[in-house]
C-alpha cells in the first residue's frame, strides 16, 4: 500500500511538473537566445531625436527586437523587446515610472537593469548599453558582447 502511495505521489509530482513547464512555460527564459543572436559591438538604431520621451519604440539589432525608452534628460534604455516570460511585446505594453508592463500577463521590468518586479516571469530582461555617436545616433550593444 506504501509503495502504491509512492508511486501516485511520484506520478502525480511528473504530471504537475510537465505541466507548468511544458504548458504554462513557467521558469523558462524566452530571451535566453538574446546573447547568441546579437553580434558584438555597437549597433545603430536610429537619430537619437527620433525617439519620443517616456514612450516604447520598437527597433531591430539585427533579428533581435529591442524595445527604446528616452527620459526627459535625454537617457535611454534599451532592453530586449520580446519578454522573458512567454515573448510578448513589450513595446506595446505600458512604461511608467521607469517600468515597462508587458501587455500579455502583466509582469513588470525595471528599465534600468531589466530586472522582473512583478508578474509571472522568472528572468530578467537582457539590458543593452546604450551611446549617442558624434553624429547623434543611438547605438547600443550587450555589455557582455564587448
């Protein structure tokens, strides 16, 4: 009887396990490939005018969408647009107090290091850094990419 309460507790423990990681995604990283798909070096996206202050804009480092935020004194931050939770758009989600809400299940990043706040995410949003060149072009790269 001992064994066959094992062997359901066992089942039981696999059968929830798969489900939250095969279905519902949880603990996995959706920006994991960031760091190989991003070349090293600096990228440019654009005049850095272009970019409204306080709103998310989306634009491509090579097949890597990234979402843009400018603050007032003319900082930016430059995350990994897909979200680590399940990819959804963060460009489209809501940025506020230096946080940006995906729009898909609400998990929360903090712009300045990608940091999850809230929500169901489990991984941090990759971080790039971010430089205006003398011709007033953003650029950006991974920090790890050198």
């Amino acid at each position: 009887m001992l064994g066959f309460a094992g062997l359901a507790t066992v089942g039981t423990g696999a059968a929830l396990g798969g489900h939250l990681a095969y279905r519902q995604a949880a603990g996995a990283n959706k920006t994991e490939s960031v760091l190989r798909l991003v070349a090293p070096g600096w990228h440019t996206l654009g005049p850095a005018e272009e970019f409204p202050d306080g709103r998310g804009v989306r634009r491509m480092v090579g097949e890597v969408p990234v979402l843009v935020v400018r603050e007032a004194d003319d900082v930016f931050h430059v995350l990994a647009d897909r979200c680590s939770h399940f990819s959804g758009p963060l460009s489209q989600g809501e940025v506020a107090d230096g946080h940006v809400t995906c729009p898909w299940h609400g998990c929360v990043f903090r712009l300045s290091d990608g940091w999850n706040v809230g929500g169901p995410a489990t991984a941090p949003q990759p971080v790039f850094a971010t430089r205006t060149d003398g011709h007033g072009n953003l650029q950006v790269r991974l920090p790890a990419a050198g």
